[in-house]
C-alpha cells in the first residue's frame, strides 16, 4: 500500500460517520443544514478527492514491487459478477413490499 491510500480510508471513513450523525439526527427531528456536522461530508469528500488527485498525478513509489496481473478473462468475469448481483438487488427489491424504517 502506497502512502497516498491513508488518504481515501480517511476520507471513507470520516464520510461514513457523518452520514451516521446526519441519520441520527434526522431520527431525532434535530438536523439543519446549517449543523456543523455537516462539514464532515465536506471534509470527507476533501479527503477522497486528494486521494484521487494523488494517484491520477502517479505519486508513487519509484521501485514497486512485481505484483501478478489479473487476465482479461477473470477482470470480466468479476465485473460481469458484480453487474448481475446488482441487478438481482434491483429485481428483488421491485417485488419486495415496501417496509417503513420510521414510524
């Protein structure tokens, strides 16, 4: 791991928490746009962005090590994977009842 990745678990996990005090608030009735807790969205994506700033900008390391490469087969397969489980998600969640998160 390049040092640059400390950067976008940071930013994920800073986004995640805010995203978990807006939700509680909100349950609460108490939420404001206004709230600062709303930076930590902000902050987050400030974060994730630097990250990808980073990596498109090729700060890394000059010797790094030989790593196996993945053939063009198994990168199909697996984004083929993820593209049909997301539409079973999408399928099953059309046929499912609605269900109420907050009374």
């Amino acid at each position: 791991m390049g040092s640059r990745w400390g950067l976008l678990i940071a930013g994920l996990l800073v986004f995640a928490a805010a995203d978990v005090a807006y939700a509680l608030a909100v349950n609460k009735g108490a939420w404001s746009p206004a709230d600062p807790r709303a930076a930590g969205f902000a902050i987050g994506l400030a974060l994730v962005a630097m990250w990808v700033d980073g990596t498109a900008r090729g700060d890394r390391p000059a010797t790094r090590p030989q790593t196996s490469v993945a053939s063009d087969a198994t990168a199909l397969a697996v984004s083929s994977g993820a593209t049909v489980a997301a539409l079973g998600v999408l399928v099953v969640s059309s046929r499912a009842p609605p269900c109420r998160l907050w009374p």
